[in-house]
C-alpha cells in the first residue's frame, strides 16, 4: 500500500542502499544497471522525492512509473528525465518473468557546482514534462545515448584526476542535447497525435470562449488549459512551437482576440464592456493587448467597419 506522504532520497548513496546496490564509486554522480536494482515488496509502492537528477533508458521493464494519476509500462525502450524535487512513484509486477534492462544515470546538482551546465540544465525543459510524455528512442537514437552512458562510466570508473569532472560534465551536455534533438524529432513523427492535440487545444478554448467562463473566471491560465488536455504545460508549449511556431500562451491570446473582434463588431458593448466580458479587471489592460496583436485600439478596429 502506497504511503501517504512520498518517501525523499538525499544521496546518491542512499538510492544504491535502497535499491539493493554496492556503494556508488563516486559520491554525486553514478551510472546503474537497472537489471541490478532490487525491486523489494517494502519500497516498490512508494512514492518518491529524490534530491538529484536522474535519467534513465528502460526497457523490458516490469515497473510502472506513475506522476500524479498517470501511469506508464515500459514495454519498450524509452527514456524519461527527472529534476530534483518532482514526486514520482514506482510500482512493481512481482510476477513479470522477462528480463529488465537500461541504465539510470544519477547526477546531484552539487556536481554541477562552478560549472556552466548548473546554470543551463535549466533550459531542458523536459525535465518538466510528464510520464506520459516520455521520449521513445529508435534503435540508432539508443545506441547513441548508450554510448555516451559508457563514456561517463568509464570516466568516473578511472582514475578521477582534474581533468575528469570537465570531461563527465561535457558528457553529459552532449546527453541532453542529443535528448533536445530527439525530441523535436519525436515532435515531427508523431504528427498525427500531435495535430489531434492541437485539434483538441482548440475545441477547448472554443468551448471556453464562447461560454460564461470568459466573465466568470478570468482568461484561461497556460496550466489550466494543459491540465484539461491532460498534458504538461511545458510539453504542449514546446509542441504547439514545433508545429505552429507559438507558445499556448500565444494561441490564447490570438483565440481571445479573435473574440475581442467579434465582439466589437457585432455589439455596441463599450471597450470597458468588452473587456468585462472577456474577463480583464481591467480595460487598460485589454486595449493594451489589443493593439499589441493588431496595431489598433478598439475603438480604432470598431470604427474601421463604420
């Protein structure tokens, strides 16, 4: 049974106790053999917190990795990326009788410390995507990120001399950018899926639009129109970019002007009207908008029909 509150890890070294694994080699960052953790019945439903990265490739894997209420097998090869501070839990099939394989790489933002990756992992922004929005490698995609895998093993399992945590950190840059790479690649070849979402995107802002949502609750957050469409806010910006060249944020923004037009010339609403409606507190704020998208005041759009 799943504890109620999720269970953090601190230390690398801690995890390998855990998960039943020799003491790491070095103190802040490591590369596992998931074929060698233990999947114990004490520790397989918990939730947990960890304190430092982690990046794995599984494959053939009886675990179930679930964020919040999603959840996902890994039947297949398949990396995910996890930030400090993101709650996930694991759950075990005690009966699966097929061979685990892939690697976690464990990193600790103190190995980061003085170099300019601790500023720019930040830029990853897949590091916030959710489970369900993991990244499926071709077979050509995981032979490169193994070996890179193999270059840092090699590196931390050597003689550690100054020059080694420059080597490793630059391995692990190359990492996150092939990682960025296939991502947009995923983004393309999965086209079909990724245009239902945007044809879902705009059901929803449709359906939002022309309700009484606008007045009652204020225009739609990035967060609130993700959380509908049931996909992180992060994964469906960097989507709508990829096939539209926008953020959401922008794609609301356009849908709501696109009301703020129809509004203006169909009514004879006052500008502070309008905005009402359209949910601002505000109608400075609205006509600041409004001639930011279209290089007209309102009164300046309305008055072009006349």
């Amino acid at each position: 049974m799943a504890v109620s509150s999720p269970y953090r890890i601190k230390t690398i070294s801690e995890f390998h106790q855990l998960r039943g694994l020799s003491k790491p080699q070095h103190p802040l960052i490591s590369v596992v053999d998931y074929a060698s953790i233990l999947h114990s019945p004490e520790v397989n439903v918990t939730s947990w917190i960890l304190d430092f990265y982690s990046i794995s490739l599984k494959r053939n894997s009886a675990a179930k990795i679930k964020y919040g209420q999603q959840q996902y097998d890994f039947d297949e090869g398949i990396m995910f990326f996890i930030a400090p501070g993101q709650v996930f839990s694991v759950e075990v099939n005690s009966s699966f009788a097929g061979k685990h394989s892939g690697w976690l790489l464990l990193v600790h933002p103190d190995f980061l410390w003085n170099t300019i990756l601790a500023k720019t992992i930040k830029k990853y922004e897949y590091f916030d995507y959710s489970v369900n929005e993991a990244l499926f490698l071709s077979e050509k995609e995981e032979d490169t990120t193994n070996k890179i895998i193999q270059n840092i093993q090699q590196e931390y399992h050597s003689n550690i001399d100054k020059f080694s945590q420059d080597i490793i950190i630059s391995q692990i840059e190359t990492l996150l950018n092939y990682a960025e790479r296939f991502y947009h690649r995923q983004f393309i070849t999965q086209k079909s899926s990724n245009h239902h979402i945007l044809g879902r995107l705009e059901n929803t802002l449709s359906e939002y639009f022309n309700s009484d949502a606008l007045t009652n609750n204020g225009i739609p957050t990035v967060q609130y129109i993700a959380k509908l469409l049931n996909i992180s806010p992060t994964y469906l910006s960097e989507l709508l970019k990829e096939l539209t060249g926008q953020t959401t944020q922008q794609h609301i923004h356009d849908k709501l002007m696109g009301k703020a037009k129809e509004i203006l010339s169909t009514t004879d609403l006052s500008v502070g009207e309008v905005a009402y409606y359209l949910g601002f507190k505000h109608s400075q704020s609205f006509s600041k908008l409004f001639k930011n998208k279209t290089n007209l005041s309102p009164l300046e759009f309305r008055n072009s029909f006349n």
